[in-house]
C-alpha cells in the first residue's frame, strides 16, 4: 500500500497554479509555498498543508489534498519546510522534526499581514509531527484563528518511528531516505562553503546515523538521542486545546500503532484518532473511484469543514466530488 500511494498515476488539473509567497520564520530563513487563494480570502477558511522527509509542496499528496480543499472553498498554503522544493538557498540551516516554531510564525503572518480568520493545519509523516508539536506547544493560549491541526501517518514519537524504518523489511525505504538525505546535504555544502563538515557522510547508512552525526549536532541536540526526545510531538500532546484529527494505518511500517496508546495522545478528549487496519504509510488507497480513491486526503478535507465556523463554498458540480 505505501509503495502503491507513492507510485499511483494521478493528476490536478483543478488546482490551480499556486502563487509563490516566502514566509519569514527567522533572521536569514525564509519558507517558500505555493498558495492557491479564493476570491475573498478573508471570508473562507484556510488549510496549511506540511509534507513529510524529503517530500516538498509538489509531493503528490499535497497536490492531491490540496485540490480537494480548494475545491471545498478553502484557501490552501502548499508549505514547504526549510530548504525543500528547490529553497536551500533561503536558509543556512538544515531542516528537522523539531522545528515547530516555523509553523507558529507562519500562523502569526497569517493572522496578523493576511487578516485570516479560520486556519487549519495538516501535515503527512514528519509534517504530522511538527503541526501536532505546534498545536500542543501553543496549548491554552492557541490563538483563536487556529481551526484545528490533522496528522496524516505523524511520527510523533521519533524513536521507535527511526527503529521501525530500520527493520529488514523497510530496507528500500531507509536507502531511499539517506540517499536524499546525503544529496541535500551536499547540495546545501556547496551552496554555503565551509559551513558544513561533510566527513563521514558517505559512511552513513541509516536514519539513525544520519541524525546522529548530521542533523543533531547542526540543530542544537547532543545527539540523536536527544533530537528524538526533545523534538518528538508526544511530549507536548496532553496540552492539545484545538480539534485535533490524526489519520493513520495499523500496518503503517514507519508508524508503529502501538505510539498512539501514549497516555499524552490517547487521555486527550481534543484528539481523534482513526485508524483503519490498512492504508500503509501515507497512502490509503481505497476501492472507490474518484474523491474517494485517496481515502485520507478526502478525510482531511472532511474533518475541517466539519469545524470550519463560515460554510465553504464547494466549487464541484458534484458536491463531494465522489462521483
């Protein structure tokens, strides 16, 4: 099922061509997405989208949930986290799962220079983590623009996520993973010369490594070990104020189901959470044609308009496009 999400033939041809905007989220960094607006921006409600590692505004999941709430009436922001979808020249950094802090400033502009209303944010894979990391960071004090926030498959509790990408079983997905992880890497030494020790790189072979040697010591954590228990979003989720969906499979092979029985998730009456027997790992093709066939892009859309307070208005002849 995962590989079949990732390799599923599938077009957007009722998305329109997103606007570029930059986001200021520090000193020196930028975000880069692609916005797709409505006639009235104000008067609808606006989903912020987050891929997961290694994906981009252009992932297809994106794309794919992007239309679909476009759609519905939504403003849509295809967000892409630092130095993805061609950006690496906006940040002198490295991007990883603990940068909730870029979605809050991306919130706050939203509020404050675009005068929204209604936000949502939902994020896939590692993207699930940092909008459910935001959402129980911000906790009581969640501005009230702040709709909801939706986990597709998150790796909220990094560790045993990094020890199941490691099994026998899911050797394709860790080479494909540390193979981009090295390219960009590479890509960001050269961009910023002399910034980046690179030695060792090519002896990497797993996420773990990786983090250990790369990603944790470029983003203020002692090691892996620390990266993953401080930028997990589990230790923050029993302070989780706003409606909160998290869509994932039971035979996920990234996301061990086991994660979500956490007494921070599962004891908080604010979080939802479905789980169908299968699905894999961001995927979730289902049997039924058209809206339908990517189950939980459709379920995305559902849950904010569902807590959305103004009415979207849906631009399909077909009203729920599942036809």
């Amino acid at each position: 099922m995962t590989l079949a999400g990732a390799l599923w033939p599938r077009r957007t041809p009722r998305l329109p061509p997103g606007q570029e905007r930059l986001f200021a989220v520090e000193r020196g960094t930028q975000l880069l997405a692609r916005c797709h607006w409505q006639e009235q921006p104000r008067d609808c409600p606006t989903l912020v989208l987050v891929h997961g590692l290694e994906g981009s505004s252009e992932s297809s999941y994106m794309r794919g949930t992007a239309e679909k709430a476009f759609l519905s009436g939504f403003n849509v922001v295809r967000l892409n986290q630092r130095n993805c979808g061609g950006s690496d020249r906006l940040t002198p950094t490295v991007y990883n799962s603990g940068l909730s802090g870029d979605f809050r400033a991306v919130l706050a502009e939203l509020i404050a220079a675009d005068g929204l209303r209604e936000i949502g944010f939902a994020g896939y894979s590692m993207g699930g983590n940092l909008v459910l990391k935001m959402a129980g960071e911000l906790g009581a004090a969640s501005p009230a623009e702040l709709l909801g926030v939706c986990g597709v498959c998150p790796t909220a509790d990094l560790a045993p996520c990094v020890d199941a990408i490691a099994q026998p079983g899911n050797r394709l997905y860790q080479r494909r993973f540390v193979r981009l992880l090295k390219l960009r890497m590479r890509s960001k030494a050269r961009l910023f010369p002399g910034q980046f020790d690179l030695a060792g790189l090519a002896g990497l072979q797993t996420i773990r490594d990786f983090d250990d040697k790369i990603t944790a010591p470029l983003s203020g954590y002692r090691d892996a070990v620390d990266y993953y228990e401080r930028a997990s979003a589990v230790r923050v989720m029993q302070n989780v104020s706003v409606p909160t969906l998290i869509l994932t499979a039971k035979d996920d092979p990234m996301v061990p189901f086991s994660l979500f029985a956490a007494a921070a998730i599962a004891g908080n009456p604010r979080i939802e959470i479905v789980a169908p027997e299968h699905g894999g790992h961001c995927s979730f093709i289902s049997r039924s044609p058209g809206w339908e066939r990517h189950w939980a892009e459709a379920r995305v859309v559902e849950f904010f308009r569902g807590i959305a307070k103004s009415e979207p208005e849906n631009k399909s002849e077909t009203g729920e496009q599942r036809a």
